[in-house]
C-alpha cells in the first residue's frame, strides 16, 4: 500500500473515527447518570404500586 492510499484511508475513516470516540466519551457520563436515574424511578414506581396493590405479588 503506497503513501497516497493510506492518507487517504486516514482522511476518510479517521475523522468520523475522531468524531464518534470524541462524542462516546463526552456522552458517557450522561448515559450513566440517565441510567442511574431509570433505574431509581423503577424501584419507587414498584413501591407505590406495592402500597397501592399489596396482594398483588411480585415476581
């Protein structure tokens, strides 16, 4: 592979490659913290339909 082909592939795969790792790692403390934050409204919706529907079991 000479020279021009491998800037070229650089040019076309790097950036969009740049791009997406730059944007992973800055959206990844949001997606953790979003994550965190579904997971705490599970647990509070399944207390409050416990406290509204105490014979119905849970799985």
């Amino acid at each position: 592979m000479d020279i021009d082909k491998l800037l070229s592939a650089a040019a076309d795969y790097g950036f969009p490659m740049l791009v997406s790792s730059y944007l992973l790692v800055r959206m990844e403390g949001r997606i953790e913290k979003l994550s965190a934050n579904i997971e705490g409204l599970t647990h509070v919706l399944q207390d409050r339909l416990v406290m509204q529907f105490p014979y119905v079991q849970q799985q």
